[in-house]
C-alpha cells in the first residue's frame, strides 16, 4: 500500500559563521527512513561544524574553512 508523499523541512543557519543550509525532501512510503536519515545526518553535521569553528573562535584560531562557491 503506498502512502501519500511528504516532506521533511530542515534548515540551519548560524549568523556568524555563515552556515546556512535548506533541505527540502519530498518522499516516497519506500525511501522514506533512508532520506529521512540523510537529513538528519547532513543537519548533524552541519552543526558540528558550527561548533568546531566556535571553539576555534574560543582559542584564538581566526580562519575560514570554505570559501563563498562552496554553498
């Protein structure tokens, strides 16, 4: 039995260390879990990076990781 589409919305954005980031996922009854686990991850590790460039920031490391053509 196949289920109605639906979304998952997840978004982050840091001010101060430019990280901002929208997914957009419309998905299907079978892919469901799969994209739901790469949304998280991708959100998971976008705040870890913001929280490594806040303890650099903390120690006195002043240096960009990306550049503007990254995102």
């Amino acid at each position: 039995m196949a289920s109605e589409p639906y979304l998952i919305i997840a978004s982050v954005r840091v001010k101060r260390n430019r990280i901002a980031g929208v997914i957009i996922l419309a998905m299907e009854d079978t892919k469901s879990l799969c994209l739901k686990n790469a949304a998280i991850a991708i959100l998971r590790m976008a705040q870890c990076h913001t929280a490594f460039l806040q303890k650099n920031k903390e120690l006195g490391v002043n240096h960009d990781c990306y550049d503007k053509e990254t995102f």
